[in-house]
C-alpha cells in the first residue's frame, strides 16, 4: 500500500482592513487579540458593526475562505482618507496605518503572537464613502478627490513599505441610492452621484498606475458600486422586499448603511470573483 505524503498544513492568514462605517467591527487593539478559536479577537462576531450583524469583513474571516483567517480591523466608523483634506472622526485613515496598524509593521508579531508575513497576509481597504459625502457640496466638488487619492495612495505605499504585497481595494457604492439621500433634495443626489462616479474612474486608474509600478504586488480592485447597483435596481432576485425599506427583509439597517443579508452577499460576491487565497 503505498504511503502518500501528508499534506503540509496551510498557514494562517492575517487579514488586515481599513475603512469607514461599512467595514467596522470596532476591534480594539488593547483588547482581545485574534487567535484561531477567536478569528475577530474583539468584539465578538457580528458585534460593533454598522449593521444588525456580521458584515463583510465577518463573512470572509468566518465562511467565506478556505484557510483559519485572523482579522485585524482598524476601520472607524465615518472615517476619511485624511482628515487635513477632508475633515470628520479622528480615526482617519491615516491614524488607521499610522497609528493602529504600525505598531505591527514589518512583519513582526502580533499581540496574539502570531506572525505575519507578505505571502501570508491580505490587505482590504474600503474607504472614500465620507469624503464624498462630506464634500460633494463644495463650491468644486470634484477638486478634493486626486489629492485625497493622492494621499490614499501615499499610505498604501506605507502599507508596502512595511510589508504589504496583496491589496484588495473597493471603490464607492452608490450612495445617492441610500433611504437618506433619497430623502433628500434631486440636486443633491444628482452632484453627489457624480463626484462618486468621478472618484471611482480616478480609483481606477490609480490601481492601474499602481499596478503598472509595483510589479512585486498583487492589487484587486472590487467594483462595489456595480454590485450594490445590481442588488438595487433587482431586490427581489437577492431575497429583499424592495430597494428603499429599511428593517427586516430590506437591504438597509438604516438611513445610510446595509444590513448583514446585504453584507453576507457582498462577501460571497468578493469571494467567488476573486477567489481570494483566504
């Protein structure tokens, strides 16, 4: 009988996010770390979230991955890219890389104890939803967004300085859609849908650009604003009772922010386009 080798186990992988509202879990990194029977560390699973449960970030740490994933999410609910372009929470994303994540830059351990390394990590960031909404209404609502790309950029390159070899990037939804932009004024939804299309196009070729330089990494860019559009404009067809309601049955938790049955779709969608090593 012949004897086959066993199959080396697959190593851990540590996936680190960023972002706003719509990727929060409020992990506190003074409190519990990840650890294989604990993947979310703190809170627990479905906790801290803008939703009424687990969002996307939960569902591809927890089911949607095919190897133990230990997420560190430093995502602040109503972040900006960088709060000296476009002001709100503290919690910016750069406190986010500069603050939270680099105390565990350079492959170094982490709290849990366990180790990180470029082949073995995964870096999503969701991010640019606040900067929109907090400028559209600028006398140049289109103005702010390369400079605030710009600095983006700057601080994935920190993020690759430290290590970082795999990014998966979303770019906006579309927001004008939301129960509380629909509310609202039409010529508000109009000039904010399209700061958010002109974000997105910029997003776009500045992956491009990245990729094109940075030959060492691998950068997917999910098309968020498609999906979200997609679930929308065909509620039904995702098991939701229509594209406005919030509560049961409805893809919104509440005035801006989808509920966990949106987030476990998007998690699914991310996974099956990407077939991300995780």
């Amino acid at each position: 009988m012949a004897i086959l080798p066993l199959e080396p186990p697959k190593p851990n992988i540590s996936f680190f996010t960023f972002g706003d509202s719509y990727t929060t879990t409020s992990f506190d990194t003074s409190d519990v770390q990840p650890s294989p029977s604990n993947p979310m560390g703190n809170p627990q699973l479905g906790q801290g979230t803008a939703a009424d449960g687990i969002n996307w970030v939960g569902y591809l740490t927890t089911k949607y991955n095919n190897t133990l994933v230990l997420n560190y999410n430093f995502a602040v609910y109503g972040a900006t890219v960088n709060n000296t372009i476009v002001a709100n929470v503290p919690g910016d994303m750069v406190y986010q890389v500069s603050r939270e994540f680099a105390p565990h830059c350079g492959c170094e351990s982490l709290a849990s104890g366990q180790e990180w390394t470029s082949n073995t990590s995964l870096f999503a960031i969701w991010i640019g939803i606040n900067d929109i909404q907090f400028s559209y209404l600028d006398s140049d609502p289109y103005g702010k967004t390369p400079i605030v790309l710009e600095s983006y950029f700057r601080l994935l390159h920190e993020m690759y300085r430290c290590g970082a070899r795999r990014f998966l990037l979303l770019n906006v939804p579309p927001t004008s859609r939301t129960p509380q932009m629909l509310s609202g004024d039409p010529w508000h939804r109009y000039v904010q849908q399209k700061v958010v299309h002109e974000f997105n196009r910029q997003l776009q070729v500045a992956v491009f650009k990245w990729s094109r330089e940075y030959h060492d990494t691998s950068m997917a860019l999910y098309d968020a604003w498609s999906f979200m559009t997609d679930v929308l404009d065909h509620p039904r067809e995702y098991g939701f009772a229509d594209n406005r309601c919030i509560g049961e049955g409805c893809v919104w938790w509440d005035g801006y922010h989808p509920r966990s049955a949106f987030h476990q779709l998007l998690a699914a969608d991310i996974q099956r386009n990407f077939k991300l090593e995780i």
